[in-house]
C-alpha cells in the first residue's frame, strides 16, 4: 500500500512565531510524518524544531530537494512513499511547489499513485497580489527575470505588453540583494502609466505594500534594504 506525501507549509520569516500564520493542523501533520524532504538539512531541522521534542526531532530521517538535485534522486525519495510511509515536504519559505522544486516530486508522487495533501499556509506571491489592488481574474507568475540587463529589459518590455494584451497582471520575485536594483531598473524603464506595485517582508512588522503607476514611483522614495520582495505590473492602456 502506498503512503502518503504532505506538503507542509512554512512561514515568509522564519524568526516568526508559528500562530497564527501556520494552521493548528500544522503540528499534527510534522508529528504524524516518517520522514522529511527539505531543501537543506539546517532548514529541515529548524523547522520540525517548531514541532517536535529533541528525541522526536533527532530520530526523524531527513533528505534534501532542491534546484541542484539530480532527477533520478527523485525516484528515490519515492521508495519510503511507495513502502506506505507518510513523508513531509517542506520549502524553505512559504508553501511547497510554489517557486519550488518540489513540483516534480508531486507529479512523480501521483504518477506512482501515491496520494498528495497539503496543508494550507502562507504565499507571498498570492498575498502580494490581494494587497496589490490589481486584477486577480488573470496574472502570470515569472519567478525571477534575467540579471542581464539587456534581457531583463527586453522581458520587462514583454510582461507589460502582455499585461495590456492579456489585461493580466504580471508578477515576479527577486532575490533580497537584488531588490532595490530592481526597483530602479522598473522606474526607469517601464511606461509612466503602468501600474506597478512592490510588496516587501510581507506578514512580518516590516512589511509594506506600495501601488502606484510608475510617473509616481519616480517622484517617491521607497529604501529596501535587502529585503524580500515580490513584484507586480499591470498595464491598461
């Protein structure tokens, strides 16, 4: 009989308490788990700390998923699954399989008829755009633009005409070092008229959320300082 694979959520800062932004079922999920796939083993363990006494926490077997593992080790952290054991898989923020690798693992899980739950639980992407005030009937998500600055402006130069063709809204992410070059960059080089917002540190004190078209972004001081950020652009005319 085949176990079962629970995606379990895990917060946007991790020096956050758990309540109230992980759901009570939370706990009852990591302490019904045989095991855990995380993206590294320090994250893994800091995280089932939350949840487990020492001795639970230290007979827990853990293995990694990330953006360096190799496919074939996929297959192999199906084997516990297929032997009707009842894994965890945890990101590092967030909620798994969501800017993620972790979706492989999912589709791998169910391909093998293996059953996948999860657990609801926080997601700065969709967060950012209920703040946003932009339009949640349609929106692409890009991950992370290109660093090249001439791709990074032929993409931006895409998303916005999607945005207006599509009346879709656009949304990406960047890394924290990265934010406030980021910023800059869309001052610069988006239509005066294109709505932009920059959703940063979002559920934590930290947290602010800025929508204006980008003539005023131009004129307004907005400091990150390496901080998490997602990004949103919608264009309508």
């Amino acid at each position: 009989m085949a176990g079962k694979l629970l995606l379990l959520p895990n917060l946007l800062d991790e020096t956050l308490p758990a309540a109230p932004f992980l759901p009570a079922e939370t706990a009852q999920a990591v302490a019904s788990i045989q095991g855990l796939i995380c993206e590294s083993e320090k994250a893994g363990r800091r995280y089932v700390r939350r949840f487990l006494t020492h001795d639970q926490m230290a007979a827990l077997p853990l293995q990694t998923l990330n953006e360096h593992s190799l496919p074939e080790h996929l297959e192999e952290l199906l084997v516990p699954l297929k032997n009707g054991e009842i894994w965890g898989l945890v990101t590092d923020a967030g909620l798994p399989c969501i800017a993620d690798p972790g979706s492989d693992l999912v589709w791998k899980a169910r391909c093998a008829g293996i059953a996948v739950q999860t657990i609801v639980g926080p997601c700065s992407i969709l967060m950012a755009l209920q703040l946003s005030g932009f339009s949640g009937q349609k929106f692409s998500f890009h991950g992370y633009l290109p660093r090249e600055a001439d791709l990074l402006e032929k993409q931006v130069a895409e998303l916005e005409k999607r945005s207006l063709a599509e009346r879709a809204t656009q949304i990406w992410i960047e890394a924290p070092y990265r934010s406030s070059k980021m910023l800059d960059f869309l001052k610069i080089k988006l239509h005066p008229s294109t709505r932009l917002c920059v959703a940063v540190q979002l559920t934590t004190p930290s947290e602010r959320v800025v929508s204006m078209p980008v003539e005023q972004w131009r004129k307004t001081s907005f400091p990150i300082e390496k901080e998490p950020a997602v990004f949103l652009l919608q264009r309508l005319g």
